[in-house]
C-alpha cells in the first residue's frame, strides 16, 4: 500500500526536509551505545548487573529513547539502560 502512495511519499519528504533543516542548524543525535555512562547527555530508566568482571565502569547497553543535542546544549538526553560491571 505504500509504494505509489502520494499521501506516504509526501510525508516522507516531509520528514526528509525537517530533518535535514535541523541537521543545518546544529541539532545532531546523542549515540551513547556502547559508550561510559554521563548523566549529562543521558537519563538512566533501567539497570542491569555484569557479572562479567572486567570494567567496572558503567556503560549503556541499550537506548531506549534518542537523545539530541543543538550544539553543546542538551535539547533532550539520551533514554538509556545501564550496565554496571
């Protein structure tokens, strides 16, 4: 139903735009799988235990929600779940 759909294609170009306007402005997505834990850029909703060893820093392993920053301001942090090693 999709393919051929005016109606769909428009808001696509739609979304296409707005993102690009944004992107032009400054605004840039905040990416912090794998990456150690800040409460400045990110918003801890879950935890989980690592029972691995190793590092005992705490890392994000999971995003629940994207984060976005304009510049270095924070506009919305990162929704994350945190392992604690």
């Amino acid at each position: 139903e999709r393919d051929g759909n005016k109606w769909v294609e428009g808001i696509e170009l739609i979304a296409r735009k707005l993102h690009n306007v944004l992107e032009q402005e400054g605004v840039e997505p905040i990416d912090p799988l794998g990456q150690p834990f800040d409460p400045n850029l990110h918003e801890a909703v879950a935890f989980e235990d690592n029972s691995t060893g190793g590092d005992h820093e705490d890392t994000v392993s999971e995003v629940f929600s994207k984060g976005y920053k304009l510049r270095d301001r924070v506009l919305r942090p990162a929704m994350v779940k945190v392992s604690r090693g």
